[in-house]
C-alpha cells in the first residue's frame, strides 16, 4: 500500500538506473519516504470518484475527514514535483501499439542472452540484470502497483521500462491517476499509492495530528 523509495546517495554510485530516472526528472518520484494512513487511504478510495467532463482534462475528485480533494494531471505533477508532459498509452494484457515501440527491441536488453526473444515469450524477473530488476521494482511499487507478486513481468511494466530506458518522456501522473480508479472500481484489497496520498493530503491541509502512521518497510 504504501510504496517504496531509494537511498540516493547510494544507489548513485552503485547503479546506472537512478541516472535512468534523472534524465526523465522522475527521482523525486522514487524519493517520497512519507509514512501512510491506512484508514486515510481507504476514506479516500472509498470515496472516489472520475471529476472530468466531456472534453476536458482526466480528473478524479475524493473527501477525507470532510474535506474535497481534486486531483489532474498538472496537480497531482506538481504535488509530486515530476512532470506532466509526454505521451499516454495503456495496455493490460496486450503490447502497447506505439509509433517506434518493438517488443523484441526492449526483450532484446532485457534478456540479452536469450537469441530467441519474442513478444509472446514468458516475462521473468530473475533473468534480468539487477539494474533492471530495480527499475522494475520501483515501478511496481510507485508507478503501476500491482497486487500479485513481482516474479513476472507485465507487458505493460516492460513498456515503460523502455519509456525510461529510451528516455521517451510518459504522463506518470495520469497513469497514476487512472490506476487509482481502476482500484477503486475493481475494489482492490491492496489499496495503491500510501505515502503518494499523505503528499496529497498534506497538499490539501487534511489534519493528519492523531491519526495513525504506518512507517515504508
């Protein structure tokens, strides 16, 4: 529920992926280390809903403690101080159909031993290098959460790893956006983004004195 972060100073010297994040400005994204409200999170989900009309910008809109929280794409950036720009695509069991995207490209870095990759071949994270494996965790954990566990790998999670490998820039937020709807819709037991909505709550001077945190492991 609540997310995962990284020891920049660390993981600098150590591992090319957080130059990956830096080139698309997405390192204060993988740095928000802000503990959670588990009873917060799920008044705000409970209470969800999509805020947008025909022809205008996605928007979702929530209350917690009685107050209205409004959420797009330029707000939810700013909160977050990442960008909101670049292009959107979402793909749940299928490739992502988008101008300059091949499957075997990204397969191609992603299992540089395998000579037979193919777009319908199996997506594991054992084989991948530990950089890769650490983008892909940072992406499960604070991009597009999933509730099952992290052995394998989405077409979708691959698609944006090639997104951040090839420096293409994404609409994170509104990805973000949409995948707090779809969990509200599917009512998922594991609730998505924590700490991101004790941001977000701070944002909008929702009280938080009194209630109870639960820390990042």
């Amino acid at each position: 529920m609540g997310g995962r972060n990284i020891d920049l100073d660390f993981c600098s010297s150590e591992f090319s992926f957080v130059s990956w994040l830096e080139d698309l400005h997405l390192i204060p994204l993988v740095q928000i280390s802000d503990p959670f409200y588990i009873k917060l999170v799920k008044e705000f989900y409970s209470n969800l809903r999509m805020d947008s009309s025909q022809n205008e910008e996605f928007a979702i809109s929530s209350s917690v403690k009685g107050q209205r929280i409004y959420l797009d794409v330029r707000i939810l950036a700013s909160i977050l101080h990442i960008p909101y720009t670049g292009l959107y695509v979402f793909g749940h069991k299928k490739w992502p159909e988008v101008e300059g995207f091949h499957p075997n490209q990204i397969l191609s870095i992603l299992y540089p031993n395998d000579p037979n990759v193919h777009p319908n071949m199996a997506l594991t994270t054992n084989r991948l290098s530990v950089d890769h494996r650490l983008l892909h965790h940072l992406i499960v954990h604070q991009i597009l959460p999933t509730g099952g566990g992290y052995a394998k790998l989405s077409r979708m999670q691959v698609f944006l790893m090639w997104c951040i490998l090839s420096k293409i820039e994404f609409c994170f937020p509104l990805l973000m956006l949409k995948t707090m709807v779809r969990a509200f819709s599917q009512k998922k037991s594991v609730l998505p983004f924590g700490s991101i909505l004790t941001k977000v709550f701070q944002h909008c001077h929702i009280r938080l004195e009194g209630e109870i945190a639960t820390k990042l492991k």
